[in-house]
C-alpha cells in the first residue's frame, strides 16, 4: 500500500464542498486523516479566501488513478477548469506525494511543487506529516516549514473543524 497526501482547497462555499469531499474520500480510499484547516489569502488574483487542508490514506491505486479520481471529484463538485491557474474554485485537489515515489510525466509531478511554493500545502502538511522527509530535498516538512519564508504568506489556522 502506497502512502498518500493530497491537498485540499476551495474559496466557493468552501464549507459544503470540503465537508463533501472529504466524505467522497472515504468514500474512495477507506479511512483518511486530516490536518487542520487554514484560511488563507488568494495568491496570484484578487479573489474570497480559501480554506486550506492536507490529508493522508493508504491505498493500492496507482497515482495516475489516483490523480483521476482526485479530478473526477473537483468536477462533481462543480470545478470548471480555466486556462487561468490562479482563479476562484469550488475544489481543487492535488495529490502532492505518493510514498517517497518521484514522478516526472507530462500529466503528473510528484512531489508536487506546490509543497515548496505555497504555505497553505507546506504548513498543513508539516501538521500531519512533521518528520516524513520530502524525496527530493531530504529534508523533513517540519524544517522545510520552519525555514519557508512566511512574510508574503496570510493564513491561519482555524480552530474549529469541519464536520462531515
């Protein structure tokens, strides 16, 4: 069984779509843990706050079947994919790693990249996974976090949780 991390976000009716989609998961993969939810600023538009989540399961799906599950989800959920990378959305999940596997293909990179780019999928995965060590940079997601630069990055953890 592989060990998975997928992000999750969404800045429309994030609630509903992420308390569904977390329960589509289940679904899918059997059980899943989850970090805490962070709201944080649009990054690259002008745009509503996203809720922010990284979440973890087992499964015997290979990462491309994984990766269509995940956007088979975003589109019953109402995704619309726009050329715009940066835009508003209804979900939007990415698996970010697959075990310790490095992928490079056309349709598929893992480690994501978003991991080191962006504090709403490196904080929350340093949350629920501090001491697994990123497969290319051989560094943990605890140090990776404590040295990412936080000065450009708006967000914060919510204290309560979504129910589902």
């Amino acid at each position: 069984m592989a060990l998975c991390f997928i992000s999750i976000g969404s800045n429309i009716d994030r609630e509903h779509n992420i308390n569904s989609a977390l329960g589509v998961l289940e679904q899918q993969f059997g059980q899943v843990q989850h970090s805490s939810i962070y709201e944080s600023t649009a990054v690259g538009f002008a745009g509503d706050v996203f809720y922010n989540l990284v979440s973890a399961f087992n499964c015997t799906y290979k990462a491309n079947e994984i990766a269509l599950k995940l956007k088979q989800i975003e589109a019953d959920h109402g995704r619309i994919r726009s050329k715009e990378k940066f835009s508003a959305r209804t979900l939007d999940l990415d698996l970010l790693l697959y075990d310790q596997q490095i992928i490079n293909t056309e349709n598929l990179k893992i480690p994501h990249h978003d991991i080191l780019n962006y504090a709403f999928v490196l904080e929350p995965l340093a949350e629920i996974a501090p001491n697994h060590q990123h497969p290319i940079k051989k560094l943990s997601y605890t140090q990776l976090w404590q040295d990412f630069d936080k000065s450009t990055h708006q967000q914060q953890r919510i204290k309560h949780f979504l129910s589902k």
